[in-house]
C-alpha cells in the first residue's frame, strides 16, 4: 500500500490541502488517512452554545468532503517511520509514501482536569469544545436562573484562544437581555486576556462593561459537579502557587490541549511534542519530504480556521515545487484571525500574525467590536470553508499590518 501523496488528518487542513494539490495536478496519487465519519466545522461550535446556530448546520458526512479522485483510508494512524517513508496504521497495515502531510489537528486532555470525565455534560458542567457538549451549554445558559458562572481557560497553545471568552460573552449578553443577576467569573491560566495588547485592552473594557471578574495565572485542575465546586491553582506575581475552591451555578470548561500522543511519541516531533516544521516553508526540520499544517505544528500562530486557510497554498506551492525537483518559495507569515463574539449581533474580529503584529483586512479600527462582523461570523465565513477553502480554491486574505502606533 503505497501512494504518492499520504496526508494524515482529514479535517480543514487536510481536506483543503488534497483539494487544492488536486486543482494543479489531477494527476496526483492522494490518499488521506483519517478515521472520522463527520466532519465539523469546528468555528461555529461557540455559536452552538450561545443559541445562535444549529449543531446540525455544523457537520457533513466525512465522504461527502473527500476530494474527488483521492483515496480515503478509514483508519487511526499510529506510528511513523520516516527514515523508510511509512506510516504505522491502528490495524497493523503499513502505508507508504513519497511525500507527507501531517495535519491531525490537537487533542483535548479532558483528563488532565481531575473529575472532568465524570461531570461534563451534566451538573451544569459544560464545554464548546465538541459537539456533544456544545448543544448541553446552551442549555446550561438558558436555564440559568442567577447565581455564579464560570469560564476558564487552561495553558496556552489551544486552538482558537478567544473562544473561552466568546461564550462568556455571548452568555453574559443573553443574562442581561433576559435580566438574569449573574456573578461572572473568568479564570485564565495566561497572564493576561489576549495575547495581542491592541485586543487585550478593547477586550478588558468589553469584560468590565458585562462585570465580569478577570482572574489571571489561574488554572483549573479539578472539578466536582454534584458539590458545584471548582479548583484553580493560582500563581501570584512571586512564582508562589495556591490553590483556590469557587463554588458555581454553571462553568464552562476549556479542556487542556496538546498534540495528540501519536504525534508526540513519533521522530517528526519536536521536545514540546508538536510536529517540527519551519515557520515560514511549513516544511519538516529534519524531514523535507514531509509537510506540517494546522492545529499540530511548532509554529507560533493562533490556531485558527484562517491560519489554515492561508497555510494551505503555502504547503501546496512548496510540495509541488519539491516534487518537481526544487524548492518552493512560498511563505507563511502566522496570519491567523479569532472573529471574538461580544453579544449576539456583533464580533471583535481580531486579526494578526506572527509577533502579535495587528494586520486587518478591512480598513477600520480593529478594536472596535462590529455588527458587520457578525454576518461575516456567521453567515459568510461558513461558505467560505466549505465552498471555497474545501474545494481546493484560493482565497487571499488581503490582511496588512498597521503602524506600530496604532498597536498599542
């Protein structure tokens, strides 16, 4: 079992990638290893949960997405051997390969949270992030009758980092409309809220007119849903660590993240276990026949929708290029963009890149929190992924940077 072409993972990344190789070359051998019989798109899980979409409206059957032309291979990976260019598949079967592609996505470690196994999706113990448990937060918000709501976000990297405070926001808006009292409280592992200071400060004030309480350097690590308890570890501005017990009405929890084990374990892994590629190529370090993108990279970028979406013509220009014998010069430079909901009706679409460098796509102030964005959240960007990023069509994102002035 050898093809030309062996992609790993048949989500955004992947499908969007065998899609385009398929528009420039038809004649290309392409297989996508990847077990899953649904695809989601994952963006609009937040949406779900504030009451705003229909889970139903998130997924598609994973055969109907599949590129025409390339071969689905319904397994789980689970080792590789790049020194002989193969892949280890969960039944045994061996796969080789010419070129690789290695996009799985993360893992969730729900396990990581002691006693979050056993109560998410009941006890008004909910998450985002999968479609099971989405559908179980806007229950949770809607029948929230007063009290205190948390929100917490564990240590970075996670895929879209402005979503644990999306649905804080969207639940915040739904308590205000309906004149529900509600305690808001926002636990953060990071030291502050964003990562980028233009966004941290707008999203700061946004928190504060919703009065929620900001917790910084606070990290969940255990949760007993029948008592309504939750236990952080706090680190205070000397190292010091303690821990703190919150009771709660209803929490919404981000679960820790990190490259699935398959990954970590294998020889295209960096120490920090996500898969070692250049920044720029998107090509492995030590391998340059193999190819890294989305979620599971070293690269320092916001994991994001849109980061895949400008990583995928990158990694197609420069595979192409490799095998026709030589070397692409397509780079990515960490564009990535978190479309944040501040209430239903309006987004804070932040955008940026590499460095927390602010590059909008539109010329307004990218501080400022907008209906327009809202549409494009919703409606737009949804046709965007599945009628235009998984089909294999380019579509730039004209994002510059603005002054170093206006960042600040």
């Amino acid at each position: 079992m050898k093809h030309q072409i062996v992609i790993v993972g048949g989500g955004a990344a992947g499908i969007s990638t065998a899609a385009m190789l398929k528009k420039k070359d038809k004649s290309l051998d392409i297989a996508i290893i990847d077990p899953s019989e649904t695809h989601y798109y994952q963006p609009a899980f937040t949406l779900v949960g504030g009451g705003c979409y229909s889970l139903a409206a998130t997924e598609k059957r994973e055969a109907d997405c599949i590129p025409e032309g390339v071969q689905w291979i319904k397994e789980a990976a689970q080792s590789f051997n790049p020194e002989n260019n193969s892949i280890a598949l969960q039944t045994g079967d061996v796969i080789e390969y010419d070129y690789l592609v290695v996009c799985p996505g993360l893992q969730l470690d729900w396990d990581k949270v002691q006693g979050l196994q056993e109560t998410i999706g009941q006890n008004e113990v909910c998450s985002n992030y999968l479609p099971q448990y989405a559908g179980y937060t806007w229950e949770c918000v809607k029948n929230f009758k007063g009290g205190k709501a948390l929100f917490t976000q564990p240590p970075m990297p996670i895929k879209c980092a402005g979503a644990p405070q999306k649905i804080m926001y969207l639940a915040a808006d739904y308590f205000k409309k309906k004149k529900i009292s509600a305690e808001l409280d926002f636990n953060t592992a990071t030291p502050g809220i964003f990562g980028v200071p233009l966004f941290a400060k707008a999203l700061s004030v946004i928190a504060g007119q919703y009065g929620a309480k900001l917790n910084y350097n606070s990290n969940l690590v255990a949760i007993d849903g029948p008592a309504k308890q939750a236990t952080f570890e706090v680190e205070d501005d000397n190292g010091n660590k303690s821990q703190v017990t919150k009771q709660f009405d209803m929490i919404h929890v981000t679960p820790p993240q990190s490259a699935p084990d398959f990954i970590k374990n294998s020889p295209l892994a960096a120490d920090s276990g996500w898969l070692d590629v250049d920044q720029s190529s998107l090509q492995h370090t030590r391998f340059d026949n193999v190819f890294g993108l989305g979620d599971v990279t070293t690269t320092p970028n916001a994991k994001t929708a849109a980061a895949v979406k400008i990583q995928v013509p990158v990694v197609v220009g420069n595979l192409l290029a490799k095998i026709k014998g030589g070397s692409g010069s397509a780079s990515y430079d960490g564009y990535g963009a978190c479309p944040l909901t501040t209430a239903n009706g309006k987004v804070l679409l932040a955008e940026f890149s590499y460095g927390g460098q602010v590059t909008p796509s539109f010329p307004m102030d990218p501080s400022k929190e907008r209906r327009f964005y809202w549409f494009l959240k919703k409606y737009f960007f949804p046709f965007l992924y599945w009628k235009i990023l998984l089909k294999g069509y380019q579509f730039p994102v004209p994002h510059k940077p603005i002054a170093q002035k206006e960042q600040n």
